[in-house]
C-alpha cells in the first residue's frame, strides 16, 4: 500500500464493562493505525482477565489480513481462525491476566470514508467515520454487539495541516516527530458504534452552556460566515434539554463537525455529532432549511442512545421515538405549542394514512422503518406522558437514566420506572401503542383539538365551503392557514391567489407558486416581485413558472436572477443554468461557459446533492459532456446509496438511446477496467 498525503497513526485505549465472551474481561486495548489513501494497517493490543477456563476469545473485524500475533509476547499463529468477518483465537486459557497482540490491514468498504484524494483542490480532504449499522469492524478489529460498553482514550497523530476530532476531551496536542499528536480522553464507556473520529480542514467555535459543559461548533473556513445561522440555538437547545430530561449532560463535552457527502442529516456519535454540510447555511436558506431539529434530536441522544443504549434492534423505539419527541419539545421551547402541536398533526396524518393502508407498524417490531420508530415513537411518548401526568413521565425518564446510565436497556426497563412513579399499570398502553401496528387516529385527533385551539377550528372548517381568504387576516398560527388552503386551494379565483403572492409570510407565497399551474397576466407582477424573495425556494420556483409563462420576458428574469446561488445544494444557479442554456436569444456568446460549468458541477468534489440535481437537468436537456459522463459512470459506485441509485437509474435510461450508449462506452474505455465492466453490467442486463 502507498503513503499519500495523509499519514495517521491512532492509539486507542478501551475498557469493556460488557462482556457477551463468557469468562473473559477485555481490560485495555492500544491500536497504532496508519491511514492510506485506500485502506489502513496497524498493530492491536488487548489486555485481558480470565475469570474461568475458557477455549478462545474473539474479535469482530471485517474482510481484514493479520500477521504476527503474540500471546503474552510469544507467537500464537497457529491458534487462528477467521472467517473474513470474525477472528477467534482458540486459546485454552485459565485465570489470569493475558494480552495479545496482532497486526492487521484493511481496505474498508464502508464505515471510514476518504473524501477530497481524487481532485487537486486544496485542503478539501476528509477523513471520518460513521458506525452505526456498519460497525466500527470494518476499520479496526474490535466488538459490533451493542452490548459492548467501551471506555475510549485516543491518541492520534496526523498531518500537521488538518485537525482531529474525536470522542472526548482534548487532553493534548503537540507536534511530534514531524505530526501533530492529538490525545482524546474518554470518562465514560459507550458502546463501540458509537466511537468517531473526523480529519480535516475545521476552525471552530467554542460556548459554554448553562451548566458549564464546552460546546464545540467546528466548520470549514470558506463557511465562516454560515457560523451563527446554522448552530443558531444551539445554546438554547442544550441548556432546555438538560433541564427537560432533568439528568444533566453525562461527557464531557459536545461537538459537531459537518463534513462532506454524509449520508444522513447527522449521526450522535458519543460526544462528536457529525452531520452533513448542507446545514451549514445562511440566513436567507435558514427559511427553507436548518439545522435546528437535527441538533435537537441528535444532541437528545446523548442521553438516549449513548447513556443508555438498547439490548437489541426490538428496542429501537427507546433511541429514535426519545430523540424525535425531545427534538420536537426543543422546537416547542423554541417556537411555541403552535409549531409543536401542527407539527404533530402533520405525523399523525401520515401515520394515519399508512395504518388505513395497512402499512402500519409496530414499535416492538425491529424491522420497522424509520418512519415508525422516529414519528409513532414520538407519538407513544406523547401520549404516554398525558396518561400518566408530566411530573409522573418526568420523575420516571429521570429514574430510568439513573438506574440505567452506561447500560444496555430493554422497553420493560423504562415502563417499569414509568409505573413506579405514575402507580399505573401500563399494560393497557403498551398493548395499544406499542404493540399493536394500529395508529389511534381518532384518540390522537381529539388530544391535539383539545390541546390547540387552532388545529380545532381546522377540523371544524376544513369541510365548510371557504371561498375567500378571509382566514389570512385572522392572527392564527401560520400551519392553520397553510393546511386550509391546502383544503380548498382549487375553488380559489385568481385574485385569491394574488393575496397568497402578497402575503407576509414566506411559506404561504411558497406555497402559492406550488399551486398555480400556469401564471395568469394577472398575477405576472406579483410573481415577478418574488424573484428576489426571503426563500430561495421560493427564487428558484418564481423563476422557472415565470419562464415557462411569459417567453417575452425570458431575457430580463435571467438578467435578474443571473448572481443568485440558492441553498447549499445550488437549486437557483441550476436551475438558472439550465434556462440560460435553452434559451435560444440570451447570451449567445456565453453558452460555452454555461454549458461548462452545469457540466462542472457533476464532479465528484461538490456535494451528491448538487451533482444529482445537475445530472438531472443536463438529461433533460440533453445537454452531457463526456466528462459529465465519467462523472456519472463513477456516481454509480457513490457510498450514498440514495445518490448511487438514482445514478445507475439514469445512467441505465441514458443507455436506452443507442447513440447515448455508444457514447457511455466510448468514455469508459479511459476508465478502470473494473470501471468499463460495472458500466457494461449495467446497461446490458
């Protein structure tokens, strides 16, 4: 394997409380980890204790080559057995303490991903992990089950250039022998998924909360500026959960880095949230999109999930449906019970409508998809907590916590400390909102009317024939308005809908342009006047139906939306590329540099996001460079599996045109070889 621009070596130092391996206690472990462009090598020690007599001890590590390993420094070789997937020492050992140690290689498939080694851009690589579902086996021989709570000490030297974050607190940093040496101190134990690490080019931001606990906000420089609105609340949501739950914060401290092409919006990594760069925002896209349930509910797992942790997937509800619920009540303390209480019913209507479908699920169920364990597990916590009274939820979640902090649970653990402290027998709830693959609409409609005024006078008007937007005049909440004109949007004339443009507030004119069809003469100024909106969604969407409804006036909507960029993910310059580009009478002399850099953004250095939605536009278009090609052949192995569908889904319609195919082949002759065969897999079934 060849050294490139990075060269890392990690030692780690474990305890492991839990032990599924019968007789032994693993005690301590130092790994020295040197990172490849393509892979990783080093050597592991384990410490042990032998309580009884045991015949072998065992290793999780995924599609790994060992070398030279030692019992108490004398090697054991010929002991070994491994299965690509978990290597077992057969050692008959007695009481005692032991160590063994051991060299290994690895080119991971998933769980460590290397972004930024294949382009010439400066100071854009990243290194990080993510290890739930997919284990921290594949990079480092170690334990997958949950069950597993690890103590983590990590000391990392890397590259002097870049910056290590990683579980824990900082204790050291120093330039030693050429490398930056970064020593992480673990207090408490976790279980293995849930240790992280992130390498790259981060400055930072650091506030203290309430109770004095260092929060760490990391972001790229090119994103300073995004600093404030995307971590915006941060502080505020910290300091409420940690009085809500009331169990105080249990690391010793918290951070969150935001890297490139995550595949999730975060991941509550024990003290190190890492979530994806596209929350990193500004103010104008924080209408449209933030970060604030994602931190919410990612830093609510640091209670539930991290502190206590579920025996088995059966338990999942006890990580996502606490997350959720905590993230909503976060949102509550933030927004008010108008936002907390629409926001329910907009969950309860989808899991409303699944249930009536026959796709309801139940929350005991671990095959249940996120939908159910994030939203009904909200719900059953809602619902639990008006049943047994909130100093009775509150005194029960709290006991829960105490007894329970640093082990695996079950949901028996939890409803048994919700009985003791409500004097409630819970059967009848758990049969009902657990058990059961019902969603109890009509138990959940009649809470929310009773909790909202609002939301009651929908129920009672939604059916009544409102033909005028007397309603926008009242002081209701805006998610009242917004579902009623959902309800009746298609008796509205034009002029309705002119006040719906004119309106004050940015999700109404949002949704206005989203249910007009064409836009009528009438409407034309209106419409106009919204190029230039507080929503980039709302930019972007005024654009392409002004466009399509006044051909006359193309040329002067393109003049005045040319320097708009959008989100993160470009949605206003796409789209004003691909406009640019078709349309015949703008800009001739410029369609070249158009044409190129709609074609630019489909490398593999912007966001997925951005290069799935410049694909589209150039197929509609038909507008493929062969250099867009490449990039799309390589999309189809993108670790996103999302991004890596839609890609092989286009590339397979492409394919359908023979001229299109002869193309995609010609191009992939300058490819791999593996990459010429994955293509031709592909394209011909």
């Amino acid at each position: 394997m060849r050294f490139f621009q990075f060269v890392f070596i990690f030692v780690f130092t474990s305890t492991l409380l839990a032990q599924k391996q019968p007789g032994v206690d693993f005690t301590h472990v130092d790994a020295e980890i040197k990172l490849y462009s393509d892979g990783i090598s080093g050597i592991v020690k384990y410490d042990f204790i032998v309580n009884s007599t045991i015949d072998s001890i065992s290793f999780d590590a995924i599609d790994m080559e060992f070398s030279q390993f030692y019992l108490d420094n004398k090697e054991v070789s010929e002991f070994l057995a491994y299965d690509k997937k978990k290597l077992v020492l057969n050692l008959k050992l007695t009481h005692g303490q032991y160590n063994v140690k051991f060299g290994f290689t690895s080119k991971p498939k998933q769980t460590l991903y290397f972004l930024g080694f294949d382009d010439e851009i400066k100071d854009n690589q990243q290194i990080w992990t993510q290890g739930q579902g997919k284990y921290t086996s594949h990079w480092l021989p170690s334990f997958d089950d949950m069950n597993e709570k690890v103590e983590f000490d990590l000391t990392i030297y890397s590259n002097p250039n870049y910056n290590v974050i990683a579980n824990g607190r900082l204790t050291n940093s120093k330039i030693a022998g050429g490398l930056k040496k970064w020593q992480f101190n673990m207090e408490k134990p976790m279980s293995s998924y849930l240790a992280a690490f992130v390498i790259g080019n981060f400055d930072k931001k650091v506030i203290k909360s309430n109770s004095g606990t260092p929060i760490e906000l990391y972001y790229e420089p090119k994103d300073s500026l995004k600093v404030e609105p995307t971590y915006r609340y941060t502080k505020e949501i910290f300091d409420f959960l940690e009085k809500e739950i009331g169990f105080p914060y249990p690391w010793q401290n918290y951070k969150q880095v935001p890297v490139q092409d995550f595949m999730y919006a975060g991941m509550e990594n024990t003290g190190t949230t890492i979530f994806s760069n596209q929350y990193m925002i500004d103010s104008t896209a924080f209408v449209n999109k933030n970060y604030v349930n994602v931190n919410a509910h990612e830093l609510a797992h640091q209670w539930f999930g991290n502190l206590v942790t579920e025996e088995s997937g059966k338990h999942h509800w006890l990580h996502e449906g606490f997350a959720t619920y905590y993230a909503y009540l976060a949102e509550k303390h933030l927004f008010g019970d108008d936002h907390f209480y629409w926001k329910l019913y907009e969950t309860a209507k989808t899991l409303h409508n699944l249930s009536e479908n026959g796709d309801g699920e139940a929350l005991t169920n671990p095959n249940a998809n996120s939908l159910t364990f994030y939203e009904k597990g909200a719900w059953a916590l809602v619902m639990l907590k008006d049943e047994v009274g909130e100093e009775a939820f509150k005194n029960g979640t709290k006991a829960y916590l105490e007894k329970h902090q640093f082990e695996n649970v079950t949901i028996a653990n939890f409803l048994t400390e919700l009985e003791s402290s409500s004097g409630q027998n819970l059967s009848g709830y758990r049969k009902k909102w657990l058990e059961s693959e019902e969603f109890p609409w009509e138990e959940v409609k009649t809470y929310l009317m009773t909790k909202s005024s609002s939301i009651r006078m929908f129920f009672m008007e939604k059916h009544r024939e409102l033909v005028s937007f007397e309603f926008l005049k009242t002081e209701e909440p805006i998610q009242y308005k917004l579902n009623l004109i959902n309800e009746h949007f298609d008796k509205y004339l034009e002029a309705n809908y002119m006040l719906l443009l004119r309106n004050k507030e940015p999700k109404i004119r949002l949704k206005a342009l989203e249910l007009l069809d064409n836009l009528s003469d009438l409407l034309k100024e209106d419409a106009e006047s919204l190029l230039n909106d507080s929503s980039y969604l709302t930019r972007e969407l005024s654009l392409y139906k002004l466009w399509t409804s006044f051909p006359d006036n193309r040329i002067d909507y393109l003049e005045k939306t040319k320097k708009n960029i959008g989100l993160p993910n470009k949605n206003v310059r796409l789209l004003w590329l691909t406009l640019a580009l078709i349309t015949s009478e703008y800009q001739s002399a410029q369609k070249l540099e158009y044409y190129n850099e709609l074609n630019g953004y489909t490398a593999s250095h912007y966001h997925f996001e951005v290069r799935q939605i410049a694909f589209r536009y150039l197929s509609q278009i038909q507008a493929f460079s062969d250099e867009s090609l490449r990039n799309l052949i390589i999309a189809t192995n993108h670790h996103v599996w999302q991004f890596k569908k839609s890609s092989r889904n286009l590339l397979k319609q492409l394919a359908q045109n023979n001229e299109m195919k002869t193309r995609l082949l010609n191009v992939s002759y300058s490819m791999a070889e593996e990459e010429q065969f994955k293509l031709k897999k592909l394209i011909n079934p």
